[in-house]
C-alpha cells in the first residue's frame, strides 16, 4: 500500500506541474492581493476636510463698522441692557443672524445702564455723542 502511493506521489510530480503551479500563484495572489486586505494599512480616523457643498463647516463672519458719536434711530427689533462696552453690542449684532446694524447707548443717557439696540434693518445716521451705530457690511 506504501508502494502505491509513493508510485502515485511520483507520478504526480511528473506528469504534473499542478502542486508547484498552485503553490507559487497561491503565493503570489495572496502577497498580490489578499495581502492589503489582510493587513489594512489605512488609518481608522481620516483627517477632517473642508466639504464644498450646500452645509458649510464654519460660520461666517460679518464685517461690521463702529461709527461714533452716531445714532441709527429706528428699525430695532430688540434692546436690552448691557454693563460693558460698545464692543460686546457689535458681538451681538454679529452672531444675531437678523441683526443688520446695532446701536449702542451710553450708561446715563436713557438709563443708568448702557443699552444695545440690534435693528433688523440699516437705518439713516444721525449725529448723536450718546451712542455708537454700526452695520454689517
């Protein structure tokens, strides 16, 4: 029974190419390419990427002018008391997406607190030292 198989595995080997053929293109395929999916060299995390469509990734930023001793009487659509400065009035008026123009009003003139009104419109300048007008451009 020995002898028949040690016959056939001889046979085999020479009349056949078979075993080495599939050896060597296993080989070959799997280096070729199962190779890349067996070790995936690709990071898990892709690096963030500014997409061009109709959600932009950050929000935009108005340009917005400080005009003193100016008044923009009319147009506001709310108002409310602020304890600092001009500056914290126009952050309001540029993050409020309604905001077009802002005025802001000394401490004293209309009330003991400074005052910021935030206007949906732009409103014709009138000279006034009691405030600060601006509008986004």
């Amino acid at each position: 029974m020995k002898l028949k198989i040690v016959a056939a595995w001889q046979y085999a080997k020479k009349n056949f190419v078979f075993p080495r053929n599939i050896i060597f293109f296993g080989l070959a395929l799997l280096l070729i390419l199962g190779f890349s999916t067996i070790v995936n060299f690709t990071p898990l995390a892709q690096p963030a990427t500014a997409q061009n469509g109709p959600f932009p990734t950050t929000i935009l930023r108005s340009t917005i002018t400080a005009e003193f001793g100016r008044d923009r009487t009319g147009g506001d659509y709310t108002a409310f008391p602020i304890p600092s400065f001009a500056s914290a009035c126009q952050e309001f008026c540029i993050n409020d997406i309604k905001c077009n123009s802002y005025t802001y009003v000394r401490p004293g003139v209309q009330r003991p607190e400074a005052v910021c009104y935030l206007k949906s419109g732009v409103p014709i300048l009138r000279a006034n030292d009691c405030c600060i007008s601006g509008r986004k451009l």
